[in-house]
C-alpha cells in the first residue's frame, strides 16, 4: 500500500481529541503521524525509536509517553492509527478504482478503433455494385505530382536592409549637397533609404546611398525646374563676379605700377 503525498487533517476532530496535549506533545504526535503515513501506516512499537521520531528527549518521552500512545493501538509489535488507517484504505480503494477504469477504457477503445478500421479497409476494397471502378491515375497527372513534391531548384533571392547603426559619411553627404540638396533634404532621403532593400546582399551601403542622392537630386530638379535655373544662374552670377573682379583687380595694380617698369 502506497500512501499520497499529502495527509488529510481534519483540524475539527483534531483540536477535539488533542485539547489536553501541551504545545511539545501536539508536535511530537503530529511527527509520528506524518512518520506512520510515510511508512504505509505503521511504525515499530520501539520506545527509542519512537522518541526519535517525536523529536522529544529520553526524558520528555517516558514523561508523555502514555499520553501519546493513547491515541495509537499497538499490535504484534507494530503501532497504528485507527483514522490514519482508514484514510489509506480509502485512498488505496480509489486508486484501484481509477486504474481499473482506465484499464477498461483503454481496451474497450482499442476494440473500437480495431473495427473501425477493419470496417473503412472492408469498404474501401469492396466496390460498390452498380458503381463502375476508378480508373487510374495518368501518367502527366503523377508526374505533376511528383514534381510538387521536388525543391524549388532556383534559391529564393535574399534580401536586406542598411546595417543597424551604418551612417553616411562626410563624403556622402557632399555628394548630395554637390548636386544641390541641403542638409535637410539629405536626412529626409536617409530615412527613405534607410527603409529600402538591397536586392545584392553585398551591396556597399555608401556607394548605394551616393546613387540614391543622385537620383533624388534629379527628381527634384524635374519636378522644380525653377529651383534648377535658379542654381544655374546663380552660378553664372557669380562666375561674371568673379571675372568682374578680377578685371579690376588688375586695372588698379596697372595704375600702382611704375611707367617705367611698363
């Protein structure tokens, strides 16, 4: 007989029976309790060993001895709980009855699925009368079948995003502002590229983003027009400056110059 893991204790009962017990006595009753549970409901009717189990000194013991062992029966040599008893018979019987059930159970569902099987391979080999039989399969549909069920022989393409962390460099950057983005419209085309895939997995990142600024550029050159001519003329401007200035530059350092030195 094998006892559970747990002990049931019915406090009601248990403080009824035990009102006279002291604060030591109530310990050491409850330790042969849990001790006869774990040992299938008896212990060895053994003073030294009993005072063991109690946690209780050789005095303590002989001086509550015959109060304790008023709760337990002694017979051939062996000590046990009338109650504790009881409660293992009980958990015992239900054990028996659960493993009996799922024994029954587990054969009764075996015979069932046993017939039903044999009834679905009676039925599939018998053909039905009056029901012409299939015919088989051709020969294109099995080879279609069976190149489902080859691997795709082209891997599929990989791709990828811009490295966590890779900024671009100065050098980028300059790129862009060379074709006439500002610095606000490089950051705006970063985040675009940012979100873009490579469809080359070994693609370098800033030679990519220079295309990218490129491009932008040239967009935005076609949608304003305008902002194009503007940036040529201003060029222009300042090339007529430049050589304006330069014509004069050289006319005063003619005037400083000696005659003689001419």
């Amino acid at each position: 007989m094998s006892a559970p893991p747990y002990m049931k204790l019915y406090v009601g009962d248990y403080l009824a029976d035990t009102g006279h017990l002291t604060a030591t006595e109530h310990g050491a009753y409850l330790l042969l309790l849990m001790t006869m549970w774990r040992s299938r409901g008896s212990l060895a009717n053994d003073d030294r060993a009993l005072c063991r189990i109690a946690k209780m000194t050789v005095g303590q013991w002989a001086k509550s001895r015959d109060t304790l062992m008023a709760f337990f029966e002694v017979d051939e040599g062996r000590v046990t709980q009338r109650r504790l008893t009881t409660e293992l018979q009980s958990y015992q019987t239900k054990l028996s009855k659960l493993s009996d059930s799922g024994r029954s159970g587990g054969y009764a569902k075996a015979l069932k699925d046993k017939g039903s099987d044999v009834a679905n391979a009676m039925a599939n080999a018998t053909p039905k009368s009056g029901q012409p039989e299939p015919e088989p399969e051709p020969e294109k549909n099995r080879s279609l079948a069976n190149a489902r069920d080859l691997p795709d022989p082209k891997p599929k393409r990989r791709w990828r995003r811009v490295p966590d962390g890779w900024c671009p460099s100065a050098a980028d950057r300059s790129v862009g502002m060379g074709e006439g983005l500002n610095a606000e419209q490089i950051d705006r085309e970063l985040v675009k590229f940012r979100e873009w895939e490579f469809k080359d997995p070994k693609t370098d990142p800033s030679l990519a983003f220079r295309r990218w600024l490129r491009t932008a550029a040239e967009q935005t050159n076609d949608r304003h027009p305008t902002v194009s001519h503007k940036l040529q003329a201003n060029r222009d401007n300042l090339a007529r400056a430049f050589a304006g200035a330069q014509v004069v530059a050289d006319a005063r350092r003619r005037e400083q110059l000696d005659p003689a030195d001419c």
